[in-house]
C-alpha cells in the first residue's frame, strides 16, 4: 500500500493535479474521493476529465447522482452521492453495470454508498488546512499501486 500526500493552494491548482493524474488514472476501475462539502472533490474531477480531453462543462451531478463522459479511448463516470439517503437506493442506477464496462469511475461521498461498492483502486483524502487542500492518495488494489507510482 502506498500512501502520496500532495498540496493545492487554489482552485487552478487542483485542476491542474487532476489534470496531471488523468492518464494514470485512466485505467483503474474506481477512485473514491472523500473529504468536506468544499473539499475541492469536484474540482479535481474537472481536472481530471480536462486532462482526458474534455472541454465542455463539468458540474457536480447532485440530483442525477451520475454523470457519464465518453471521451477518446475512456468512458468517465462521475457520481456524486452526497444525495444518496440509503444505500440500497444505488441499485437503482445499476452500480455493477457502470463498474463493469472498463469505464473508470471517480465517486464523491462513497461513504454514502455503504457497502455497495467495491475496494476502490486507489482512496483519495482531501481536508482543508489553512485555505488549502492537502490531499492523500492511498492505493487499496495492484493496479492502484501501479497507478501511484511515478505520479506527480
Ligand atoms: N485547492 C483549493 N484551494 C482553494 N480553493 C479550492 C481548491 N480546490 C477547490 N477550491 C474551491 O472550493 C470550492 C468548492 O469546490 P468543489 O470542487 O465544488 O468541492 P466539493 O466537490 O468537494 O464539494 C470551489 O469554490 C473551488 O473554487
Ligand atoms: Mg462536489
């Protein structure tokens, strides 16, 4: 297991990481994203999609629970479950199928999922210190670790 701890002092900042991780991030199956409301969860996510190619608008999908992006050679399926009230509500989006199909997805508040979903490839932690973010990466799977290696 392997744990990073990176810094972002700004919002730009936190895209530009997402951005730097996207192509090692690419081939995973799950990056869970844990942390406060204002961590900068989504900000990360929209560098992320950035760096993948994505040019038009990324909004945290509250209400949809999931956003799907088909982008050259990866599909990106970004869930925000801070609205999930229980666990077995995940069902009904199908979870498994969205998991399966080689796609990567990137989930805010998995806490939120219970035990619906599977170890993540690799666990980020962002807390806010002092206006900044400092964020952690845990790796939980070999692909993970891989994954982690030789990250910016
Ligand atoms: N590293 C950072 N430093 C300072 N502010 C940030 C940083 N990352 C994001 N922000 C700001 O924090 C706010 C919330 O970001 P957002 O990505 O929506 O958080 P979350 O998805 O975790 O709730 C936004 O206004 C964004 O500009
Ligand atoms: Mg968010």
């Amino acid at each position: 297991m392997t744990t990073l701890e990176r810094r972002a002092a700004s919002e730009s900042a936190m895209e530009a990481l997402g951005a730097a991780w996207a192509r090692a991030f690419a081939h995973l199956g799950l990056v869970t994203l844990r942390g406060p409301l204002g961590a900068g969860k989504t900000t990360l996510v929209r560098g992320l999609l950035r760096g993948l190619g994505h040019e038009g608008a990324v909004k945290s999908p509250t209400f949809t629970l999931v956003e799907p992006y088909a982008l050259a050679g990866v599909t990106v399926n970004h869930f925000d479950l801070y609205r999930l009230k229980d666990p077995e509500e995940l069902e009904f989006l199908g979870p498994r199928d969205y998991l399966r199909k080689g796609a990567l997805c990137v989930v805010e508040w998995p806490e939120r999922a219970g035990a619906f979903l599977p170890m993540p490839d690799v666990e980020v932690i962002i807390q806010i210190q002092d206006g900044e973010r400092l964020l952690q990466l845990i790796s939980r799977s070999p692909r993970g670790e891989a994954a982690l290696s030789g990250l910016p």
